[in-house]
C-alpha cells in the first residue's frame, strides 16, 4: 500500500487542484491513501478538506497543531498505514503518471530506500525565470543534482521523496529541531549509512521559484542557516559545497581588510576575487542572452549573487547561533 503525505498550512489556493490531481492519476495498481497533515489552517483550506473528503473515502485530514513542518511529516509517517511513503507538497504541479512512475522506478531499483526525480524549475516573471536557470546551473548551485532535470543516478537527496517505511524503523523520524532542511538531514543519515537515494528524470515535478529579491533572500538565507544546524548535528557537512559560499564571501572581507592594513595603496587587492566573480556572473549572463532572452538574461547576475550571499549570511549566522550561543545541543 501506499500512503501520500502532504504537510498543508493555509492552502486554500491551491489545495483542492492538488488533491484533485492525485486522485487523477493514470491506474495506479497499488491501493493507496491520502494524509493531509494540517498546521490548523484558518484560510478556508480545512472547510475545502472537508469538502473533499465527499468525495474521497481515502483522503485523512490529520491535526498538527505545533504547525511546523517536520511535526507534519512525522504525524503523516506514523499515521500511514502503507509501506511506502510518499511526501508531496500542497502546491505541487506534477503529470499524470508520477505517482505511476514513482512505484515503478522503486520497483526497479530495489536497491534503493529512496527515489524520486528532478524538480523542473520555472518562473512566473522574468525575474523569476532568471532564478529558474540559477537554480539549474553549476554557477548557482555547484553539482545539486536533484537540481539539474536530465540527471539520472544516486543523489544526496530527493525532492518529492518516495520511501520506504522501514528506513523511519532503522534511522528515527524527521528531526524536529529543524524548522527548514529536515529532509536534508534526514537524507544525510540515510547516505551516512550508506543507504542509497535514486533519481530518475522520469519522475519529474515542478517547482515555481520566488518571483522577488526579497523572497528569495529570504529563501536562501534560511537555507544557509538551517543548513548550520544540521552541521551542528553531524559534525560534518552534507557536501563541502554547502561552505563554499560562506568561505567564499568571508575570504573577501579578510582580504579587504589585509590589504588596507598592510597598505591602503593596495586596496586593489581586496577588489580582485569579487571583481573575478562578478564578471564570471556577467560573462555567463551575456551566454544565456541567445537562449534565454535579454529581458531574463540581465537578471541572472543579480539572481546569483543573492542566492550565494544570502546563503553565507544565514550560514554564519546559523554558525552563531548553533555553536556559539548553543541554541541546541
């Protein structure tokens, strides 16, 4: 049996679309049921829910009053009744056969506790059409490869995870610690133990970037910090790309300041490895011109930096938090 977790907190947008669309997919041969784990929504989505369950015998509604992700997700495992477990999002967009195909590729890879696919990333405005490919590309996220739609193989992680149940038995359940990266983590423990996570590129879903400066600061600055905290845990890194960036921006400052100290007259020295890095960003910007447009192209500077100093803020930030002032042990 399978079971679909959805963590859900005021949905009401896109809620019933979501459900509709499970419940839609091609035959799926496996029974399976839906558990919406609800952070006491209070925008009309748990009247929809409601509403829905009319119509779907298998669709739970489960309260999660802590309304924090990770809480959602362990209520969704320990609720489950299927052998697999399945975690969507409440707004996710994915094709008629994913759930199909995500039995399937689990079936051919026995082998694997965990398999999932790419995220395809889009953008609403040109802005975030310019995130889309940042996301997508070695410049903005390094070897990410859940990140890259045609990669096919073992990852670190999966998004839109389908796992199976017996992994929360051997390895513990989501941490609840963490507001952000949870999944992160958890994945991390699995590879830790050498548990294998397989992506293919036939289970695709999509992912809609945030549309503005603001919103994807803050995304990624969250990213960064929680990020800290799972170092913190581990007491090695998910992957030696996740300091690169606060590395990166924190060798600028100390050579900023070297070089005023030993000479101001040197203050070209504290400018040349930004200066190589904002031009690799315009260079690869003016690249992208013919694919991607003028009107997208000339974001994608601007898209990466903030993704990259954003992260090292919240790393470091993060870093303070969790192993300076201990905010947990």
């Amino acid at each position: 049996m399978l079971s679909i977790i959805i963590p859900c907190r005021n949905e009401k947008r896109f809620i019933r679309e979501t459900i509709t669309t499970i419940f839609n997919q091609k035959k799926i041969d496996d029974q399976f049921e839906v558990l919406v784990v609800d952070g006491m929504s209070d925008d009309g989505t748990r009247e929809i829910l409601f509403d829905l369950q009319k119509s779907y015998n298998s669709l739970r509604i489960i309260d999660n009053p802590q309304k924090i992700t990770p809480v959602a997700l362990n209520l969704g495992v320990k609720n489950a009744s299927g052998e697999l477990i399945l975690i969507l999002g409440a707004h996710s967009e994915f094709g008629e056969d994913f759930i199909c195909n995500s039995l399937q590729l689990i079936r051919d890879h026995p082998e694997a506790v965990c398999i999932g696919g790419p995220l395809i990333h889009e953008g609403q405005n040109n802005f975030a059409k310019a995130v889309a490919i940042s996301m997508t590309s070695m410049i903005g996220v390094g070897n990410a490869a859940h990140r890259f739609p045609d990669f096919e193989g073992y990852a670190e992680m999966a998004c839109f995870p389908l796992y199976r149940k017996e992994v929360f038995t051997k390895y513990g359940y989501f941490d609840e610690r963490l507001i952000r990266n949870q999944d992160d983590e958890f994945a991390f423990r699995l590879t830790k133990n050498n548990e294998k996570i397989f992506l293919s590129n036939k289970v695709k879903a999509k992912y809609f970037v945030r549309d503005s400066v603001k919103k994807l600061f803050s995304q990624y600055f969250d990213y960064g910090y929680w990020k800290a905290a799972v170092l913190k845990i581990h007491k090695i890194p998910i992957s030696f790309r996740h300091l690169v960036p606060a590395v990166f921006f924190s060798l600028i400052i100390l050579l900023v300041i070297i070089s005023f100290l030993i000479n101001p007259k040197y203050w070209f020295i504290g400018i040349l490895l930004p200066g190589i890095y904002l031009l690799s960003l315009v260079i690869y910007s003016l690249s992208s011109i013919k694919k991607s447009g003028f009107n997208v192209a000339k974001f994608l500077p601007i898209s990466i930096l903030i993704m990259h100093f954003s992260y090292a803020c919240g790393f470091v930030s993060g870093i303070i938090d969790f192993f300076i002032k201990k905010k947990f042990n």
